[in-house]
C-alpha cells in the first residue's frame, strides 16, 4: 500500500499518467512538462501538420480562434472530436471530418491538448520520453 501511495505521487509530480474516462490506459504520460508518450506525440505531430496554430496560436492560447488551453477545460472529449469533425463554420472554425489525417489521429491529438489544457504539458512544442 505504502509503495502504490508513493507511486502515485510520484506521477503526479511528473505530470501523468492521466486516464480517459473511459478505459483505464493513460490518456498521456508526461516528464518534465515536455517529454511525452508516443501517443500524445503523435497528436502534436498532428496539430503542426493541420496547421491549428494559424487559428489557435502556437502556444494554444488563442488568435482568431478561442484559447484551446481554456476550451478544453469545459469541453467533453465527446464535444471536442464533434468539433473538429463537424467545425463550426458560423465561428469560422473549419471541418476536419474529411482530413483522414486529423480524424485517424484524433484520440492522439485530444490527448496532447488535454495535457496543454491540464498544464502537465508546459511547453508547446514536445518532445519524445526517452
């Protein structure tokens, strides 16, 4: 008992695992705010090759479109795979439901932003876990 106390402070202080509410596999494993699972890396790669940073901001924070860093704290993965998907076109926010890309890798690319959003990733740009 003692030894799974210590095990999960200790992941903690590292920033993960964090599990999805829906299975119990870590969402994302992160060290030192920038190491990543392969896993959430895959969803950076993701977001650097839809360009979301053109609307979202390099750092998540928000330009044209709304901070995703805030959004995600509100957002249900549910909502959030519906927004990409779907857009919201009166807002200015494009459909991804027909990029094979984004939608292949949606899981990955909530996973790198839920940690942006939960500040257990403190840096935009990551790194693999070595």
């Amino acid at each position: 008992m003692k030894y799974a106390m210590l095990l999960c402070a200790a992941l903690m202080i590292v920033g993960g695992p964090v599990h999805a509410a829906d299975d119990q596999k870590p969402l994302y494993t992160v060290i030192d705010g920038n190491k990543v699972d392969a896993n959430t890396l895959k969803g950076f790669r993701t977001w650097r090759a839809a360009a979301c940073d053109r609307c979202h901001g390099a750092n998540q924070e928000g330009l044209v479109g709304p901070s995703l860093i805030e959004s995600l704290k509100v957002l249900t993965k549910e909502q959030f795979v519906q927004t990409v998907r779907d857009g919201r076109l009166e807002k200015g926010m494009q459909s991804f439901g027909n990029n094979p890309n984004v939608m292949d890798n949606i899981d990955s690319l909530y996973a790198y932003l839920k940690g942006r959003s939960d500040g257990a990733i403190t840096q935009a740009k990551v790194q693999p876990m070595e």
